[in-house]
C-alpha cells in the first residue's frame, strides 16, 4: 500500500471520528483534513480545495463534505 493510501486512510478516520460532532457544528461544509490535523472548513469544495492547496500542504489531503450519509452520484 502506499504512502498515499495510508494517508488516505488516516484522513478518512479522523472524519468518521468527528463526523457526528461536525454535523451539529459544520453541517453541509466541506473539511479539509491532512494527515491528522483538520485544516479548516469551508462552504463549498472549490473553496476547501483551494485553501488546501495555498496553504502549501506537501502530499495529498483530504477534502469531504460534512454529512450524515454518503451522497450517492450516478455517471451516464
């Protein structure tokens, strides 16, 4: 597995442990998570990404949006 897919999956786990805390304080926002540490939340993904990439964060993170279930988008 690489480094990157650990991450990931370091990233994830921070957002389901603080998932039920962020629906009651940042519902609908979109997070921005790096490694361990949240970045920030903002009101729309263009906005969250944009921030994770001028903070000059090295690698990859993480940007989801606060809800409680999945969004499901389908692809024709």
């Amino acid at each position: 597995m690489g480094s990157d897919q650990v991450e990931l999956k370091t990233e994830l786990a921070v957002f389901e442990q603080h998932r039920q805390d962020w629906l009651r304080s940042n519902p609908g926002r979109f997070v921005v998570i790096t490694g361990t540490r949240i970045q920030g939340f903002y009101d729309d993904y263009a906005s969250a990404f944009r921030a994770g990439v001028r903070a000059g964060i090295s690698g990859s993170f993480l940007v989801k949006q606060v809800s409680a279930e999945e969004p499901v988008y389908l692809i024709y």
